[in-house]
C-alpha cells in the first residue's frame, strides 16, 4: 500500500530521469515517487481529522460512567500514552536511521523492517480490521447525527414530547453514496483539502457541544453527579456498573484511535526536515488539541447531563434549542466525517490496490487509466478496478452498518482492539528491537509492564462492548433503527 499507487514500470522511469539528471528529477523524491509536499500544517490537519471523531461524542457518558476523579484521569492518560507511544512510531518510518534510512510507506512495512516474521500478519489482521470497522463506525455516526436534524426539526415543530422518528438506514445510504464518489480520488496525498475542511469542522461541532453544556448547566436546573459516576444500585445494579465502566475505557481509548494511519500520514511528508520530527511535532499538536476538547466536552457534557448523559451528547436529545444550532452541530458532525471516512479508507484501497498490481501486473483492468472530462472541472483519471472494488467495499461497510447500528458498543469495541495491538504493542516491539534494548533492563521493564497494563484495560473494555452488545442485539431486528 502505497501513498501513490503507480505500477513499477512509472517508479522505475522516475528513478531512471532522476540518476540520468533529468530536470524533471526536481518532481521526484528519491525513492522515485511524486515529490511529496505534505508540512507540518497538512499533518496536524491529518492527525485532528483522525482523532477528534465520532469518539468526543461519546465522552460525556463515559464520564458518567467513571466519575469526576477516574474520568479525567483516564482521559490524560490515554493522551499520554498515545502521544508517547506514536513518538516511537514516527522514529520507524525510515530504517535503520529514522533520518536517512529507507522509507517504509505503511504500517506493515515498518513492522516488516523492523520486527519479521509471523508478526506481519498480525499487524496487517489488526490494523486493517481495525480500518474497516472505523468505516462502519463512521457511517453509523453519521447517520445518526443526519437522522438527528430530522428529529430536531420534528421535535421543534411538534413539541419535545412529540413521538419523532427518523430511519438511519436512507440517510446511510446518502453517506455511502457521497463516499463512492470520493472514493475514486486516487490516492491518501490527494484528500488533503478534505481534511482541512473536517478538521474544522471538529472544531465547530465539539464547539457547539460545548458551549450548549455550558449554557445548560449555567441555566440551572438538578443533574446527579459523583465522585464516581453511576451509582450502583441506583442508576445502575453492581454488574452492569462494572461492564459499563469497561466500555467506557474502550470509548476513550476509539476517541484516541489514530496509530492506524500514522504511517501514512508520514508518508505525506516532504522530507526536508526530516519527516520524524516534524511528525512528532505534529503528533504533540493533534494529541494536545484534541485533549483539550476532550476534557472540556466530556467534563462539560457530563455537568450537563449527570448520571443520565446519552451515548452521543448532541444526538441523544438532551438539548432541544436552539434547534437551529444543534442541526448546526449535527451537519458538521456528518461533514467531517465524509472526510474521515476517507482518511481511513484510503489506506485499505491502497494495499488491497498494490497487491492486486503485484500479483497481476499486466491486467489493463488493474492499470490502465481512463480520462474521463467533466464539464467546468478538470480532466479525472478514472480505473475501472478502482471503480468496481472502492465501490463495492463502500456498500458493505454500509450495509453491515445497517446491520448492526449501536453506536456506543460499537465505538467501544473498535477502541478496545485496536488500541492495545495498534498503539502499544508494535511500537513498543519494534522500539525495543531496533534500540537493541537488553532484555530485563529498566527501559525494557517499564515498557513491557506498560503493554502488558494496556492488554488488560484492552480485554476488559472489549468484554464490556460485547456484553453491550450482546445485550442490545437480543431485542433487534436488523436493518431496522434501534429506538
């Protein structure tokens, strides 16, 4: 998987223009693809698009569910922890030398470099397992928040006691139908814009989430609160206090979810200066930002709300008016996700795009590219492979998420089993490995105690996303919208 797919034939020529001294070399990098023009502003963009998701609507219940004390510690916690551990992913991306050595332009490739073996199926089972259910959770997001403006206009017209129902699945089928046509840009460099556009919209909606918060609790009224969120016999019994409390680390850890595509992103970069430090720059800048919104909102949403905050603080209906603004809210929601959808799709079309070249590197159907003109736009290259297989994977994950709509569970599992394999376990491996770190030494404990308290927060939430799960899927016909 590659940030520009071309076929060995094209890398070679442009390897060939630049050791013979072409003039056009100045438009190569010298690995023999197009100069890269990605800057710290393009990264940061790339990272806030990734992380300030679906997962900042969620924080206001999984604050609930931890309480005044817990809930902002496992929020700074999870921060540090992705910020330390994406430091030590950023040195991999070129090897041996995090300055000069080779590039690697994925994730697996690093683990390839950097680690072997059995290892490499493993990252590429987790982390493009991961990706695609990054999609499906985007696209139930999404949904809800378009199916949230129908409700809030109905509810506006008719009362907030009005019985006002919205279907998820067409507006699904709108945001499945947007991301086909998206799908067909050709590569991750080219979607820049896409998350500019998105990463200003987070902003706009955690905004919005977090002055209405405010102007609820400025407003008065009573909402339970404690040091320790829901109580247990009271809000809750003993048991689902527990399993609530591990799905609630797993929406936090999703709400960090962007080791995935930080390779990628390095991949954007130009290589002056050196690609690793610009990116953990970028990395400090995506991580502190999105920190801050999340404090502010999870800790605002639950002053709001108390004990009874909903799954998605600006669809679950806590806040009426102004209805205009939270339809604002709810449009900025489904926007920003167009554009992350892509951030995390791109990768899979890419690797799934060289693998078909390497296997079939004479199939017209997989090389051969088609001007296509449009009248007042530009001439688009389009592929018919790329056409068949984008489209066809942007149906699944629609359909699937049609299938099973709960987003809170949902978000909850994707957190727990990507963030212990994905943000923890490889970078530490391959930081170890490649520093040459003695076995049993200080740094090697601490690290490996590290992983080993990660995989345990990881397999409780898992658990407690799949009881919430199991628990909701009992009482569900599929495609039909949970009430």
């Amino acid at each position: 998987m590659a940030l520009e797919l071309q076929s060995n034939a094209t890398i070679f020529r442009n390897m060939d223009a630049i050791e013979s001294g072409n003039d056009s070399r100045k438009n190569f990098d010298d690995d023999g693809r197009e100069k890269r023009t990605g800057t710290l502003l393009t990264a940061s963009a790339h990272i806030i698009t990734a992380v300030i998701g679906s997962g900042v609507l969620s924080l206001a219940w999984a604050i609930a569910q931890l309480g005044w004390i817990a809930g902002p510690i496992a929020l700074m916690i999870f921060s540090t922890i992705t910020w330390f551990m994406s430091t030590l992913l950023a040195d991999c991306y070129r090897s041996p030398d995090p300055v000069t050595g080779k590039r690697n332009y994925t994730y697996m490739e690093v683990v390839r470099a950097n680690l072997g073996g059995i290892k490499i199926q493993l990252c590429g089972i987790a982390q493009y397992g991961n990706l695609i259910g990054v999609t499906i959770g985007y696209t139930i997001t999404a949904s809800i928040s378009m199916a949230a403006i129908q409700r809030s206009n109905c509810f506006h017209r008719n009362g907030h006691d009005a019985k006002c129902y919205a279907s998820n699945n067409a507006f699904m089928m709108i945001f499945a139908s947007i991301q086909i046509v998206l799908s067909q840009i050709p590569n991750f460099h080219e979607i820049w814009f896409l998350s500019i556009i998105a990463a200003l919209m987070s902003f706009a909606y955690s905004s919005i989430g977090l002055g209405l918060s405010i102007a609820k609790v400025a407003g008065g009224g009573h909402v339970r609160t404690s040091l320790t969120g829901v109580t247990a016999g009271v809000d809750v019994s003993g048991t689902e206090k527990v399993w609530r409390t591990f799905q609630a680390l797993g929406d936090i850890a999703f709400a960090y979810a962007f080791s995935t595509v930080l390779i990628e992103i390095q991949a954007t970069l130009k290589s002056t200066p050196p690609e690793n430090k610009v990116m953990k720059k970028a990395t400090f800048i995506g991580v502190t930002t999105t920190t801050i919104f999340y404090m502010l909102c999870g800790c605002a949403g639950y002053a709001a709300f108390g004990n009874d905050a909903p799954g998605n603080f600006l669809t679950g209906f806590g806040f009426y008016e102004p209805f205009w603004l939270v339809d604002l809210a709810n449009v900025c929601i489904a926007i920003h996700l167009i554009g992350a959808y892509q951030v995390f799709c791109q990768p899979i079309f890419q690797f799934v795009e060289m693998r078909a070249h390497h296997r079939w590197p004479e199939s017209r159907f997989l090389t051969a590219e088609h001007a296509v003109n449009f009248p007042l736009l530009r001439s688009v290259s389009v592929n018919f492979f790329r056409l068949v297989w984008r489209t066809g994977f942007v149906i699944l994950t629609a359909v699937i998420a049609m299938i099973f709509p709960f987003f809170n569970d949902f978000v909850a599992l994707l957190g727990a089993c990507g963030f212990w394999p994905l943000t923890v376990y490889f970078p530490t491996e391959m930081y170890l490995a490649h520093h040459r770190i003695k076995r049993f030494s200080a740094t090697w404990t601490w690290l490996k105690v590290l992983s080993g308290v990660c995989l345990i927060v990881s397999v409780a939430a898992a658990a407690g996303s799949i009881q919430g799960l199991a628990k909701h899927v009992v009482a569900y016909k599929p495609f039909q919208t949970p009430h």
